[in-house]
C-alpha cells in the first residue's frame, strides 16, 4: 500500500491509500450522490477543474468499457473514493477503475471517510483541495498559492477546438447545431437517435458561425465552471434568442439567462447525482433527475420575459424557463442522464416539438 493523503483547504487531512497514476491532484473537492456510473462522472466535462468523492462507498465493481465515456478523456482532476474493486466482474469489462486513471494519468485515493468528507463540504461548502503521495503541508502550501476554482475558465479547457459533425444524415429530421461548453455525448446521442443531423461547435462560435449551418435548432450543452467567464456565448445566445430553437441545459440553461439580463451566483456545495427532486410547475409532475453542477439562476434578476418552469424541491433553486414569445426553453438538470434516471428525455422531444417535428 502507497499511503496518500487528501488535502483540504482548511486544513483538514484525510489518510488514504494511492490508486490510479502516481501523480498530485488539484482542484475544487465536490461529492455526487449517484449510486453508480463512475465511469461517467469521470468523463463528465462538467467535472474539469474538480476532485470528486462519491458518496457510494463501492466504485469499479464492474470495470470500464468504451461504450460509456461522455467525452475524449477523463476530465476529473482526481477521484476520491472509500473503495475501489480490483476484480470487476461484467461481461463487456475492459480494464479496471485503477487501470483506467493509471492509463490517463489521473490521481485516485481510497480508503478515505467518504461520509465525514461529505458532511463536512455539505458544512462548510465546497472548498479546494489536494490528492498527494507527499508531505501534507507542502500539498496544502501549494494548494494556497493556486487560483480559486472560480477564477478559471474551464469551459475554454473542454470544448472542441474545431467544428464537427456527430452524426450527419442526407435525409435527417431536423439539423441541429450544438455549442460545446462541455457536451457530454449522450446529449449528441439522444439527439442522433431521433433522427437529427448533429454538428458540435466551439463554446467560442459566433451567431453567424452557428447561422451559416443552417440549422432547425440550437442546443447550448453543459459545461464546467463559473459562467461569467463565457461572455462570448452569451452574446452569441442572446444574438440567437428568436432566430431559431434553442434548448439550453445546465451551463446552456445559464447562458440564457444571462444572454436575458439575469445573473447567477455560486451555490454552497453545489447538486451533484442522479437523486435531485424537480418540481414541473405547469403539471405539478415531479421528476427525479440527475445533475452535476456548482451554480444557479437568480431567480430575482430575470425579466419578464422569462417564465420559471421547474422548480428543485430541495432549495427551491430554479431549474427550467422557458421563454414567453421566442422559442427558448432551458433545463438546469440533465436530460441526457449519463448517468441518473431517463424520467427527463422527453426534453429532447420537447426540443424537436419547437422546431416543428412530431416526437416518434
């Protein structure tokens, strides 16, 4: 056993044992809730920048496959874990969870109190913090003299850096641009499983970039970080807002508000698994869905224009608008899952319903 300790900003120190690369870790330290789909929260873009501790105590128990990564790599700065399986047992297991960070050069830690980490982010909010093989306080000096989490544009680390096409049909229903804040792949997915022409582009496209696509819809996807950093992509919604559909989700959901003139502000510890409450206000239905992200809407500063539509029954933040004339509407949690339940994939026919196709 390689002894590695967990670092926090505040001091605290948690001994555990190293797995994954032999590397140092830092980033902001959050916990997501979700029972399964670690491979998914690793390569979850949503997550750059940050230290992640599931709060199921077991994680690799049936290893990694290709077929469920959410984009070209793990995006986690380091994986926090109370156990990991070093035999995972499924039929189409690839590699280890181990093997997996080892091969990415990610640094993992186990052993660790997952519950007293926890209750204490959930106390005192999340904070920054450090995976080290080394000496505590030289991981906690280096740690203090490193930018806050929010003083980063992670969005600029995560997009693509060209245009691409995900899936282009010479007969599609409807062709779809998305712009890339950090699109995991399921959201390209869903899309290309109902017949749409799927092109991504950079968080960095202009309106006329997305215009000269010709495209029936726009989808402004998630993405890791602070928006105030991404004043390019709210401009480039709030160009959009009226030429055509547009769906916005998490980060996407963000943008659009403040391409409105509303503003966001940083949440305590953030809503981060595959078990959060949404209230559907017009229905009153009550969806149980997933989400990874740090900050909200203010509900306080958005104009009239805009309609809340779902409510989180934890904190009451808001998670959905939709806009009262032009076809605009936006979701705080994700549709897509990957992982978390499909009670909210119905968004994705919502979204096809704006640009005049029938869900089949």
């Amino acid at each position: 056993m390689t002894v590695a300790h967990l670092v926090l900003a505040d001091g605290a120190v948690y001994r555990g044992e190293a797995f994954g690369a032999p590397a140092e870790a830092f980033g902001e330290v959050v916990f997501n809730t979700s029972m399964m789909g670690y491979q998914e929260m690793l390569t979850d873009p949503s997550y750059a920048g940050q230290i992640v501790i599931p709060t199921y105590p077991l994680q690799g128990n049936y290893g990694i496959a290709a077929q469920d990564v959410e984009s070209r790599r793990i995006q986690v700065a380091g994986f926090a874990v109370r156990g990991h399986s070093t035999t995972p047992s499924h039929y189409n297991a690839e590699a280890t969870l181990d093997q997996y960070l080892a091969s990415e050069g990610v640094a993992g830690i186990a052993g660790v109190d997952t519950r007293a980490l926890t209750r204490r982010i959930r106390s005192a909010g999340v904070m920054m913090g450090a995976i080290t093989g080394g000496a505590p306080d030289d991981a906690l000096a280096r740690l203090r003299s490193l930018p806050a989490y929010d003083a980063v544009d992670y969005v600029a680390q995560v997009t693509t850096a060209e245009r691409y096409a995900w899936e282009e049909r010479a007969q599609s229903r409807a062709r779809v641009a998305v712009v890339d804040c950090g699109v995991k792949y399921n959201i390209l997915r869903e899309l290309a499983a109902r017949g749409c022409s799927v092109n991504v582009l950079p968080a960095t496209a202009s309106a006329r970039d997305v215009l000269a696509l010709r495209p029936d819809g726009v989808v402004f996807s998630p993405g890791p970080g602070d928006p105030v950093h991404n004043e390019a992509t709210v401009e480039t919604a709030k160009a959009l807002i009226g030429e055509t559909p547009i769906l916005g989700i998490c980060l996407g959901h963000q943008v659009i508000a403040r391409a409105m003139g509303g503003a966001t502000y940083k949440l305590k510890f953030g809503h981060r698994g595959g078990n959060h409450p949404v209230h559907e206000l017009r229905t009153g239905r009550v969806s149980v869905t997933a989400q990874n992200h740090g900050y909200a809407v203010d509900e306080a500063g958005l104009p009239s224009t805009l309609e809340v539509t779902h409510r989180n029954l934890n904190d009451d933040t808001v998670e959905g608008l939709r806009h009262r004339e032009a076809p605009v509407l936006t979701i705080q949690y994700h549709s897509e899952a990957s992982p978390g339940p499909l009670d909210n994939a119905h968004v994705f026919d919502d979204f096809l319903a704006m640009m005049g196709q029938s869900a089949e």
